[in-house]
C-alpha cells in the first residue's frame, strides 16, 4: 500500500478525534461478551455462562471505573483523557451506552434462553406457577434452611436505614400495622451463603399451575432464592401485613487506596483495606425492577445517595452472575466439546510399548528452548512440572518467582514450600496489590513465610505484574539457570481457561537478566540495562517505541515495514502516536486486541494502514506477542505486558525475545491463524463500533481456537 500523502509534521496526534474512550471501549468489549450469549451457535449452558460473566465484568467495572469517574468528578479533576472527555461527560455516555445491553442481556435469558433450557430439561420456574406440592416443599425449606439465616431490619426513627453491603441482592419489604394503620419498611437480605437458585426434588413434580412444563424431560427444576423468601415474609413480620417486596441489587465502590510511602508494613495496610471493601465505599449503581413504586424507588434513592443515572431498571431475574452455577449441571451436549490440554512431544518419551514416559525437564530445556501455549499444552504437565521437579532436585540450589495471582490450593505454591523446608534457597514476589485477589495472596504469604521463604511483597509505588521464574541448578561443578517467563499468572484454573504462552529456557542471557531483574525486586539494585529483556518501567516502553521506529525507516528507505501485536488492551498516547505515525509512513500494522483500544483504525491519512481485530471465545484471549519484520530478518516478543500505560509505567514487566528460530515461526503461525479467524474475531470500525466476521457462502468457517486444539492433537 502506498504511503499516505499527509506527513506528521502536518496532524497533531494528540488531537482527542483520535482516541476512543477507554472507558467506553471497554463496554464494546463486553458487548462482545454479550454476543456469545446471544448466538446460537453457542450450546445453551455456554450462553449462560456468557451471560454470568458479561455481568460479573460489569460489576467490576462499576466497582472501579465508574467509582473511580464518580471521585474524580467529586474531586473537580481537570486533567482530560487522550480522548478529551471529562470525567462527567465520561460518566453520562456509560450511563447512555449501558442500558441498551443490559436490557437486551434480561430480555434474552427471559424470552429466549429460560424457554430453550425448560426444553432441554432445566425448569427455572418463578413461584407463582409451582404447584401445591412444590409449594408445600419449599415452605418447609425455607423454616429448616433459609429463615434461620435471615435478620429483617426495620427502617423508622429509631431504626436507622441499614447498611447494605456491596453486591448484594436485598428485599425492600412494605408492611402494614394492622392496629395503627401504618406503614413500615423493612429490608431483607438475601443471604449468600444458600444455593441462589433452589433446586426442587424430583418426587415434588415438574408440573406448575399452568401445566407449561408437563410431561417435558426433567434434569433440574428450581426457583430463585428471593423468591422463596418473599413469598414466605409472613414468618419474619409476624402480625404484620405483607404489603408488597421489591427486589433491589447494589453495587459499590472496592478499589483499594493505600499509601505505601506511609504503610511501614504494607500486608497490614492491605488487610486494612480488605476490611474497609467488604464495608464498602460509596454505593455507585443500583439494580432493581422496573415495577418498583416510585415511593420505595424514592427511598432507597435517597437513603444510598444515588442519583436517577445511577439506577439501573430490569426485566426477570437480578443477579445474572449466579447463572454460572448451570455450568455445574452433567450436561455435556449443552456444554464446548471438552478439552483436555496435550503434553509437548519433547517432555514425554514413547515407549516401543506406546508408553508414555515424563522426560527430564531440565536436559530438554538444555537442549533447545520450549515454548507452551495454554490452554492447548497443560499447564501441570509443563509449568507446574518444572517448578516440582526443581522442588524436588538434590541439585537445585535456588528458586525464584513472582506469584501475581494463583489459585487457594496452588501446587506450585505447595512445591515451593517443599523446596524450602529441603534447604534450597527460595524467593517469592507476593503482589499483594492484585486487585480481588489480595486476600488469597496474603493468605499464602504467610504460609510460605511460616516455610522459610523469603517473601517480598513488591515495589512502593508499582505493581509487580510480571510471570517469571528463576531456578538456578548445579551441574558438574558449573551452575545453570533455567527460566520461564510467561504471559499468564501460576494459575491452574485459569490455565485451562485462559490462552497464554511461556518461554521455558537456560540461555545465559535470559538467567542473568532474570537474576537482574529478581536482585532489582528483592533488594537495592537499579538496574538500568538488560541483555535481552525489555523490561517495565526500565526499558520497555523506550524498546517498544525504537521497534516501531524502526519498521518507519525502513519504509521510508524504500523497504517493507510490517507490525504484528496481539495483547489484552491498547491504551497508552505514546504508543498510538507513534503506530499512527509508522501507518503514515506505509507500515502495514495488524492489531489483535481483546479488550480495549483506544487506536481508531481505518483514518484517512492517519491510521489507513491500521487494522484492529478482537476475538472473543470460549477461552480469554490474554496472551502477549509482539512481532516486527525487521525487513526479513524478524523479531518476536512475548511477556506479560500489555501497551497500556500502567504496563509500561506502573508496573514491573519482563518481555522476552523469542531467539529460537522454530518458536518464532511457531508464533508467527499462531498470529496467522488468529488474523484468519472468521468465526469469533471482530473488525473494529472508524466509528468505535465492532463488526463481527461471518464466512460467506464461499468460505469455511475457520475458529482460531477451534484450529490450535486441532493442531495441538496432531503433535
């Protein structure tokens, strides 16, 4: 493609018409999310979960972006966004572009997916239409089970209005006095420590007052919680007259604000804060029925301290994140095709029997780099193998990693322990700042402490984000480093959900960075060069920035300039400025981004030899690859950073050159196959919209996932 004809010189890159709104980039992200529950191509239980999951992004993103929106307006922020917005302008067009979703994803389970699961078996009845028998079951559930639980709490002058905790789904109850006449408020929480949706046994019958569901197949019949409750308010305002109930669901503020330069013991300062989130700050959206009177409404408007744009009016169920307890269900014709993650050739050895036997993990990594890519290669037989085994090896003297977010059970955690109570030398970065999981991680920091290792708990000021681990082996009087540096967090469970990669090698370079980079986390060091690793906030963004650059002079000395990069989100000004101003100089950039992307691809002039896919699919999208052609002579990066001005500035990232010649080609496959994707990738548009792939009548419909799980079997 010719270059354009405008040259930087001529557009000011920093002109808000250039950049979409993170914020609201975001929300066409989970739209997508929401689009998986809508198609019908996704099996029906996988539609639920779409949908549990489109609600759960969107409580995080109340809890801290819009929180966040909410306290700069309070606080008078001046400074804009590259995209110019203020911070209410910000919060009027989430309000604007929420609804619409939101009304579509209870339409959708109410008039679709509940008539498709009541076919298929799954009975979510309402109360109303169960029958005497189910009636008479549940009556006896609630007084064995339920009300034990519950604590009904007046509203009147000498009851002041309850706290109510952050996410939780609430009953706003009207009684009357029937001797004085008067009417009374109460609340009711819905507790959630019970079932959400309460099962009926198969003896009470799947028939209901209307017969709807006779003679139909019966897997499982349920009611929601609160709906058992309510129509058992009798029980907990004896001598009162049940009025009416309204449901009602909160969301609040759950950011985590400390200040480290005067926290002298920062797990202390977290668990702090812990507590002060599961208070809750300011209540920042309110979800309830559009039935609600306007004199309950009123109330709880007021007593919150919410304003309209704050509430959020539905249709049938609250609460939709609680339709991923259907997942549980043995229904595998409902569900993906399960996939179970293959082992890589070289960690297994055939027998002449057609035995499997394991290799040793370290003489396969001295002979040549390996690259795993999960959730296709098993997490336990690859990462989780290296660090037990290192655990376990007479001749390790030392392990070393960062733990930004892993499972309450971790193996690795556990063989890190072992490896410390055999005397090796092992060191863990504890990020206690990982949002929603600080207390998973303090927890396991105090148990690898009470085991002997050195715990750190980060750098003042940065999140520790980076995915690496450091063994260092002797071997015939010479010591070896081994390494493995990954895009994904030590997480068993979302290895199996998650697409990530990790480079496991012993190149000399690679340790003494990483030896480096661990003395620079651990201890005094300021480290301000590395062998190979780009690595945040030292080098990375200068690198990143030089890389791009350099496919411009390339173009502009008559040669090919080609930009390859697949991350999670793409944020930061620099960092677009300077793809827009390697597009303008004819470099052909393709962008794989997931998430959010505040690049607008497809500018006349500006950004025409920009494109921006996302594909979203049964697994997250969350690995990192950067590939530059370097006119012929290609490099390809892989790590944990995103471009994101939090990766590059705020936190410690570690991005590592993929030197083996095999694995680059191998990386570059991978990103074909995700350019080709036809049946879960999105175009992004000018005009900040998604347009979603479909294969015509000529093509074959090409799942990138779909074909990595089929390349995966055939090693």
């Amino acid at each position: 493609m010719p270059k354009s004809k405008k040259t930087t010189q001529e557009i000011n890159l920093n002109d808000p018409q250039y950049y979409f709104s993170r914020e609201l980039s975001w929300l066409e992200f989970n739209n997508r999310v929401l689009n998986e529950a809508i198609d019908p191509r996704t099996p029906l239980l996988e539609r639920l979960k779409f949908i549990a999951i489109f609600c759960s992004n969107l409580d995080e993103y109340f809890m801290v972006r819009v929180a966040a929106l909410k306290q700069q307006e309070e606080a008078k922020v001046s400074k804009l966004p590259p995209d110019g917005r203020t911070p209410t302008e910000q919060l009027e067009l989430i309000s604007i572009k929420t609804r619409p979703p939101v009304a579509l994803q209870h339409q959708h389970f109410e008039q679709v997916l509940r008539p498709l699961m009541a076919a298929e078996g799954i009975h979510l009845l309402d109360y109303v239409d169960l029958n005497q028998e189910q009636r008479i079951y549940l009556q006896k559930y609630f007084e064995e089970q339920i009300f034990p639980v519950l604590t009904p709490l007046a509203v009147d002058p000498s009851h002041p209005f309850p706290y109510i905790s952050n996410l939780s789904l609430n009953l706003a109850v009207v009684v009357k006095d029937p001797d004085t006449g008067e009417e009374l408020f109460a609340r009711v929480k819905v507790p959630n420590t019970l079932p959400r949706f309460v099962p009926l046994p198969k003896e009470a019958g799947v028939g209901s007052r209307s017969s709807i569901i006779e003679n139909q197949r019966h897997i499982w019949t349920g009611v929601p919680l609160e709906q058992v409750i309510a129509h058992n308010l009798e029980s907990l305002f004896p001598g009162m007259n049940i009025q009416e109930y309204h449901p009602f669901r909160i969301t609040r503020n759950a950011d985590i604000d400390v200040e480290e330069d005067e926290a002298d013991d920062l797990l202390l300062a977290i668990e702090q804060e812990l507590r002060k989130r599961r208070v809750g700050g300011e209540v920042v959206r309110m979800e309830m029925l559009a039935s609600m009177p306007e004199a309950v409404r009123g109330m709880l408007i007021r007593e919150l301290g919410l304003s309209e744009k704050d509430v959020y009016e539905v249709e049938g169920v609250l609460g939709q994140a609680d339709l991923m307890s259907f997942m549980a269900l043995p229904i595998p014709e409902l569900k993906d095709p399960a996939w179970t993650p293959v082992v890589p050739p070289r960690l297994r050895r055939i027998n002449e029997d057609g035995s499997d036997e394991k290799e040793d993990f370290f003489s396969v990594i001295r002979n040549a780099d390996l690259m795993v890519h999960h959730p296709y290669y098993s997490f336990g037989g690859t990462v989780q193998r290296f660090i037990t085994q290192a655990a376990h090896d007479p001749n390790v003297l030392a392990i070393k990693m960062t733990l930004y977010r892993t499972t309450g059970d971790s193996p690795i955690l556990q063989a890190l322990i072992i490896a410390a109570e055999k005397g090796k030398q092992v060191s863990v970065l504890v990020e206690l700042k990982a949002r929603f999981d600080e207390e998973n991680n303090i927890n396991w920091a105090r148990k690898l402490e009470q085991a002997g290792v050195h715990v750190v708990y980060g750098l003042v000021g940065l999140k520790t984000h980076t995915k690496v681990v450091l063994v260092v082996r002797r071997e015939e009087d010479r010591i070896h480093r081994y390494v493995h540096i990954g895009t994904g967090n030590y997480n068993a469970k979302t290895a199996r959900i998650y697409t990530d990669l990790g480079l496991l090698s012993c190149r000399e370079d690679l340790g003494a960075d990483l030896t480096d980079l661990f003395n620079y986390l651990t201890g005094y060091s300021r480290q301000r060069s590395y062998r190979k690793l780009l690595v945040s906030p030292v080098n990375c963004r200068d690198r990143f920035v030089a890389l791009i650059r350099r496919e411009m002079e390339h173009c502009r000395d008559g040669k090919s300039g080609r930009i390859v990069a697949k991350m999670n989100s793409l944020t930061d000004p620099q960092i677009i400025a300077t793809l827009y101003q390697a597009s303008i100089a004819g470099v052909q950039i393709d962008l794989i981004v997931r998430g959010i992307c505040c690049l607008r691809p497809g500018l006349e002039g500006v950004s025409e030899n920009i494109r921006v896919v996302s594909v979203v699919g049964r697994f997250l999208e969350h690995s990192r690859i950067y590939y530059f052609h370097n006119h012929g002579k290609p490099e390809v990066y892989i790590g944990s950073a995103d471009w994101m001005s939090r990766n590059l500035d705020r936190r410690v990232e570690a991005i590592a050159p993929i030197e083996d010649p095999d694995i680059s080609n191998d990386l570059q496959e991978i990103l074909g196959i995700m350019l080709a994707d036809n049946r879960q990738a999105w175009d992004l548009q000018p005009d900040g919209k998604y347009v979603q792939r479909h294969p015509d009548g000529k093509e074959k419909e090409q799942s990138a996932q779909k074909i990595l799980m089929d390349m995966a079997l055939q090693i």
